[in-house]
C-alpha cells in the first residue's frame, strides 16, 4: 500500500501550532486547496467525524473521516469511513524539536481501488498527495508565524 510521510519544521510555540493544526474546519479560510471542512454533530474535543472536500491537482477529492485527538501527544489519527479511495488514513503528529521549533508531520497510507492500474497510478497519486500534504503544512506555518 503506498505511503506518504511528509515534515515541516515551523518556528512557533507548539501550542499555537498544536491550536491551529486541530482546528480542521478552519482550514478553508487559509488553505487554497482545501474547499470544504464540516466536522459532524456528535463530535468531541476527543473524536470526531469531519467530512472534506479537497482540490489535489486539478481534481476534487472528498470523503468522511473518523478522527481520534489525542491533544496531550500532539497527534490526530484518522480513517476515512466514507469516500472516493478505497483505503486513506493517516495521521497528523506534532514533535518539538527546540526552542519554539516544531516539526509537523503528515503521514498518508492509500489505495486507489483500481488494481489493474495500481502500477501506474500510485507514483501518480503518491506525487500529488506528497505535494498537497507539503502545502497544508505550509500554510499551518504561515498561518502561525504572520500572526
């Protein structure tokens, strides 16, 4: 199953990171590839559902994920429950590295669900998830650090 692992180093307080990067349903506000957050009535500070509509080059992406917020370790887990990849799930995890340098990491595992075409298409879709993991870093960074 193909895998993406992304890292950011961003120079902030953990805290503000940690602030900005759990709240998902502002990611439309400041992320260009990002059209549509809704997090599901129902949901917790600990777990919730959201479900996401995103531009990942030139086409629109969307499913439902089941997230868990683990807040102390800095880390979300989740798990699409509903949407257009067979399989996608993965994790967002936040480490400090130094005075106020925190490295923000994505990690993204996925199956296109088209066997036949998997050889051809997960280098495809692995390219295209690294790049928009990178920019949804990036934008958590500048976010953060124009404040």
């Amino acid at each position: 199953m193909p895998s993406v692992d992304v890292e950011v180093l961003i120079q902030a307080p953990l805290q503000e990171v940690w602030r900005t990067l759990n709240d998902v349903a502002s990611y439309p506000q400041f992320m260009d590839n990002v059209r549509v957050v809704e997090v599901q009535p129902g949901s917790t500070a600990v777990e919730r559902v959201s479900s996401w509509s995103v531009i990942l080059k030139g086409s629109i992406l969307e499913w439902t994920e089941r997230e868990k917020v683990d807040s102390e370790r800095h880390v979300i887990t989740f798990e699409q429950i509903d949407g257009d990849l067979d399989y996608f799930a993965g994790s967002w995890s936040l480490e400090q590295r130094g005075d106020k340098i925190v490295a923000s990491r994505l990690v993204v595992d996925f199956d296109i669900g088209i066997p036949l075409l998997a050889e051809m298409l997960n280098p495809v879709a692995s390219r295209a998830l690294a790049d928009n993991s990178e920019q949804m870093l990036r934008e958590i960074e500048r976010r953060v650090t124009d404040t």
